[in-house]
C-alpha cells in the first residue's frame, strides 16, 4: 500500500536542495514552481511528497524517501553523524541527506580514505555493519616493512591480536602482497569484520605498520574511481542491489 508523505512546499524543496525556505517563498512568488500542472502561489501548501509532480521552472523535482550515498571518505573527515568540533562525513553532503535521516554505515578512522555507504536505510547500515553477515571488506594499504609467504598464512589461520588496544582472535583474512621496495610495502587486505582499528592492528601483529589506508569494496560494490576523496553520489538501483545480495566472497 502506497504510503503517504505529506509536507508543506517549501520544506520539500529545501529538503531537496533547491534553497532556504526564503528563496523558496520567492521562487513560488514568482510563479516558477506547478504542482500537478498547475501554478502555486501558496508554498505552504502542503504536498504528498513521493508522488506529487512538483515542478521548478518546468523540472521535475524527485523526491525519495530512501537516500543511498557512496562516499570516497577523505583523510581528516571523522565518521560520525555530528562532531561539535570537527568536520564529519555529513558535512561534505548537502544538509538534506541528514535531514532525511542518512546515517554512515560503519565507520572508517580519521586517516582511512575510501568506500563509506551514508544511507537512510537502516536494513541495509545493518547489513553492511554486521558481523553476522559476514560482508567482505577490501582495503589497500601502504606499510613499512616487508611482508612473506607466512605473513599471508598467518592471516589465513587468524591472527590473535594482543595490543595496547586489547585482545581479540580475528577471522580467517586474505593477505595478498603486491608489490615491495625493501623498506616499504603495498598490500591488500579482506576482513570480514570490523574490530576497532582492525586492519592497522593485523599488519602491525606482523610488523608492518600501516602508514595509508583505502576501502576499496564492500561485497560485491566497489568505490566508483571517478570520485576523487571527498566526492560523492547517490548509488544506483543495481549498486543497491549489489549490497543487498549475500556476499559470495569472489
Ligand atoms: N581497519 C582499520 O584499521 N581502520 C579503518 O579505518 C578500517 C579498517
């Protein structure tokens, strides 16, 4: 049964980006929006906004109650919802994805650039969190030190952790080197958990402290390349899907 979600205009288009509830009175004054066709004067109004045709200058403004985001986190932004100090990840989005209630699902440390899903869907923040649910998560990382055939092994087996930060056994890991110049290395790790400091805390059980770290896929979604950290955009219906589907661990 189709749910209605009524608000006034001008909370719809501010919601939607196209300016403060002032301008919005001010583009509605001046006959540039139409609801259904027809020309408002009243941007109190109120609309059902999933399916009125609500019109800017002839555009038609969409409204979705469920907003997906894929986010390649920059370094030096935090993952949280609001930080009263620091800028955060929503802070890179327009104010409407907050205020539709899109949340980061899990969380990447300060200095970890790469894949961050912000969604309004709790399901699907849960999914991609949960341990249960057993997604895969890729990174690339740059360590000093150099890493071998046991290294990787020892990822295999699953490492114990036993560190300033405390003490837990982290599942069976895949550990691929790619590629070494004696002092330093580049590797990529799958986990498909996310202790705290996760990655960084298994290398450096190795020896091999991490000094850059990049999210690079979450199941079967890989961050798009072309947004460079800090950019942004909404996933489309298949990328969704790809998150929704079991995880086959390809
Ligand atoms: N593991 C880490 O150590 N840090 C991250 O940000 C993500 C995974």
């Amino acid at each position: 049964m189709a749910t209605k979600n009524t608000m006034r205009l001008d909370r719809l288009m501010t919601l939607l980006g196209e300016g403060t509830r002032a301008q919005v009175k001010d583009m509605v004054r001046a006959g540039r929006v139409t609801v259904e066709g027809a020309p408002v004067r009243d941007s109190g109004m109120q609309v059902d906004a999933e399916h009125a045709q609500v019109r800017l200058d002839g555009r038609l403004l969409a409204y979705k109650a469920v907003r997906h985001v894929m986010l390649n986190k920059p370094q030096g932004t935090l993952t949280a919802a609001r930080d009263k100090r620091q800028r955060t990840v929503m802070d890179l989005l327009p104010p409407m994805y907050a205020a539709m209630g899109c949340m980061p699902a899990g969380r990447l440390d300060k200095d970890t650039e790469g894949l961050l899903i912000i969604t309004s869907d709790g399901q699907l923040a849960h999914r991609i969190i949960s341990p249960k649910k057993d997604v895969t998560k890729v990174y690339f990382a740059r360590v000093d030190g150099v890493l071998h055939e046991e290294d990787i092994a020892a990822f295999a087996a699953g490492l114990h952790i036993d560190d300033s930060d405390g003490t837990f056994d982290a599942r069976p890991a895949g550990l691929t080197i790619l590629s070494t110049d004696g002092a330093s290395s580049e590797v990529r790790v799958r986990v498909s958990e996310g202790k705290y400091h996760q990655v960084k805390r298994m290398l450096s059980s190795r020896g091999a402290p991490v000094t850059y770290l990049k999210r690079e896929r979450i199941g079967a979604l890989a961050l798009d390349p072309a947004l460079a950290p800090g950019q942004w955009r909404e996933l489309t219906d298949e990328e969704v899907a790809l998150l929704e589907q079991e995880d086959d661990h390809a």
